[in-house]
C-alpha cells in the first residue's frame, strides 16, 4: 500500500461515518420530531407554541411565565407539578422515575405531570392544580454591590416599578439567565426589602454554577429578569413562643429579611440564630446581629466557623453549626422549648438539622426549610 492510499483510507472511513451520523440524526428527528412546532395551550385559553423536545417549564419562561418551581428545573423539588392533557389521547401519562418519586399518588391518577420533565411532543392542554398560579417575568437593575469575601457578595437591585413587588420575609425570587440559547432558572432568596423598590440578594459564588457566576458578574446598571416573589418559608404574623434559626452560608438571607421584620414589629419571645459559614471572612453582618441582640435581650447568635486562626473580634464556635446546636442543646435551659423552627441553607445540612431534632423529641410538624 502506498502512502496515498494509506491517507486516504482513514480519510473515507471518516465520511462515511459522519454520513451515518447525519442520516441516523435525519431519522431520529423525523421519528421523534424534534424542533417540530407543538401548541401548548393554558388554562386561561392562552396559547403557546414551543418545539419538541423542549420542556414545558422552558417554554413556559421563554413566553415570561412560571411556576413555582424552586429547584430550576433539577427535577429535585416536585414544585412544578401541572395536569396534561392531549388532543389525541385523555391523559398524557408517561411518566419518568422523577416524576413517579415526586408527583403524589392522587396526582398521578389526574395525570398531572413535572413541567420541567413534560418533553414537548403533541399538541397539549394544561392546567395549574390547586391555587397555584403563573408568575409574570419582572426586571430590575444591578444598583451597588458589596464583596464580602471570595466567596459572598451581597447584591442591591432597583425595580423600574415596584407598586406589585412587595416580598415577604422569607420569599424568593426565581432569576431567568439565558447562555448558549439554553434556559436556565435560578432561585435566590431575598435579604431585605424596602418599600422604595430597592432588595438586596446574598450570593455564595459556586465554583462552575450558572446563577452564581451570572450574579457575580453583574456590573452596576446591569438588568436581570425575574418572576416572584414567592415561597413560604416565613414566621406567621400572629405567632408566638421561642423560635430557633439555623443557617448555613448563604441560608443566612432568608433569615435576615425575617429577622429585620420580627424586630420592626417588636417580637419579645426568645429567638436563637445558629448560623455556620465555613471561613471567618465569609461571615458577614455581624454588626447587624450583635446590635439586634444588644436591643432585644431575648435574641441570642450563635456563629459556627469550620476554620479559623485563634484572634478573632468575638465569641466562634470552632466546627459546623449542628455541632454547634448540639453544644447548646445540651446546656439549653429546659424551660426553652422551641415551637417554631427554620432551618435555610444546602440540602445536607438541613436534612442533618432536621434528623438532629428528630432524636430530640421535636414534632417535625415544627420545622419549616428552604433547601438547596
Ligand atoms: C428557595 C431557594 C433559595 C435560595 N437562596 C439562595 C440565596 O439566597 N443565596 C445563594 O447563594 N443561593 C441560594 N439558593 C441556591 C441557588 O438557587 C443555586 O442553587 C446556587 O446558587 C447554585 O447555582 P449555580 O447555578 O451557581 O450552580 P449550578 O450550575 O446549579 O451547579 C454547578 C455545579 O455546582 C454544584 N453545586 C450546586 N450547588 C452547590 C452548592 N451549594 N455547593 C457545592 N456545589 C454545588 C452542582 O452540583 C454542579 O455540579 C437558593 C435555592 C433555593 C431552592
Ligand atoms: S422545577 Fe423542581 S422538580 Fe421541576
């Protein structure tokens, strides 16, 4: 064989290759469709038109919709839950092991499906269950920001027009970041609000993460689009008796917003922050906290710190915060009984918080979460 016909062979295997390939995408696409026009219509008889293949929670945002649907579409929360129906057939009833896991059983037989799981095939019709609702697009722009450590920043957005913007302490906004023609949809807590439109977002930078390096990035006068707010994770008007708080690094601003609220409105039971960060520079607000705590006798923190060097301005407890609980649970006068309990934060720490309670008595029915 020559040095021709050696070149040229790889060569022909190569094209006839990517001729395969072609022809089996050709296939695959008539078969299945993809890219095809499909309707979506709502229950207010709105109608929408998407492409196969595309999600229904995607399709929903890309026309400035939503629903509650916290976790973005990772398919861990359960919240985007809507019933399908198909022109042709009754019920659109594939469900995937997702949607099996999260969709509750008398869901299932009202063939309500996960819209961030519902791949758009055939024309369908949808309707929202419950009281549930869709969540108009809103935007605001970036007015300052504040680096605190590598790791945290805190962020202060403006809306043009806040008159139907008014977030309750604890709520969240769901942000809408568009990269690459994908979708992505984000969910950030609020850490205040005032009634000139202005509130502010504590963000924890994770390395490779498409929200937090979208938010990092944002320069000032920067606009971001959002639905919300939404979530209830708060502390009812009217309740009464000790509250505990735990946090876990960015967990903190939820906690904030409602802390800054009870205290407005003067609330006199005791309260109990457990807050865990893993570095000293990633704590921030302290100020903010020692001086509530210096003007409310019955608010008490408690800092939790992975690592830190020996010389530090004030009072750390050395490892993670449900350490840090557990030192207190074991010294907590027993007359403090708490009756509500938070917990916001990463997923593995809230369900460690939430099994710690459980070994102490406490009726989960107590406990409310924001995790991520
Ligand atoms: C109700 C609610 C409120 C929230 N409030 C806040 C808030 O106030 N401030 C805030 O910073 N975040 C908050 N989050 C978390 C936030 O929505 C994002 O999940 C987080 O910013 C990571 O998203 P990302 O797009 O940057 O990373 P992704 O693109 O989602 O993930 C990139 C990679 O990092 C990994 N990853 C994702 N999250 C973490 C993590 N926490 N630690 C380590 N690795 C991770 C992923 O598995 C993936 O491999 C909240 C979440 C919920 C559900
Ligand atoms: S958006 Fe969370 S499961 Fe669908």
């Amino acid at each position: 064989m020559n040095d021709y016909a050696a070149l040229l062979i790889p060569l022909l295997i190569i094209n006839a290759m990517v001729q395969l390939l072609s022809f089996m995408l050709g296939y695959l696409s008539k078969k299945f469709g993809y890219g095809k026009p499909v309707e979506v219509k709502l229950s207010d008889e709105k109608t929408l038109v998407g492409q196969s293949g595309e999600t229904l929670l995607s399709l929903l945002a890309r026309n400035n919709l939503l629903i509650k649907s916290s976790c973005g579409g990772k398919g861990t929360c359960g919240e985007c839950r809507i019933a399908c129906k198909s022109e042709e057939h009754n019920a659109v009833i594939a469900w995937n092991s997702i949607e099996r896991s999260l969709i509750p059983e008398n869901e299932l037989k009202t063939a309500h499906r996960l819209a961030c799981q519902q791949k758009l095939k055939q024309n369908i019709s949808v309707s929202l269950p419950g009281n549930s609702a869709f969540f108009n697009k809103k935007t605001a722009n970036l007015i300052k920001f504040e680096a605190i450590s590598i790791s945290y920043k805190k962020l202060f957005f403006r809306l043009p027009d806040s008159t139907d913007f008014k977030p309750e302490p604890g709520q969240y906004i769901q942000i809408f970041i568009e990269k690459d023609s994908d979708i992505f949809i984000r969910s950030y807590s609020i850490a205040s609000f005032s009634n000139d439109g202005i509130f502010e977002l504590n963000v924890r930078f994770v390395e490779d993460g498409v929200g937090s390096t979208y938010l990092f990035e944002l320069k000032e006068g920067d606009e971001i689009s959002f639905f919300g707010p939404m979530g209830d994770f708060r502390v009812p008007e009217n309740h009464c008796g000790p509250l505990i708080f735990v946090a876990g690094g960015a967990g903190f601003a939820p906690i904030k917003y409602i802390l800054l609220e009870l205290y407005k409105r003067k609330f006199s039971d005791e309260v109990f922050f457990f807050w865990g960060v893993s570095s000293f520079a990633d704590l921030y607000d302290s100020d903010l906290l020692f001086s509530l705590a210096e003007s409310n006798k019955s608010f008490h923190v408690f800092f939790s710190v992975m690592n830190y060097s020996d010389s530090q301005p004030f009072k750390l407890f050395k490892g993670n915060v449900i350490q840090c609980l557990e030192n207190f649970w074991i010294e907590k006068p027993e007359a403090v009984v708490p009756k509500l309990i938070l917990l916001s934060g990463p997923q593995k720490m809230v369900e460690k918080t939430c099994e710690f309670f459980s070994r102490n008595g406490i009726n989960p029915q107590s406990i409310i979460y924001d995790k991520w």
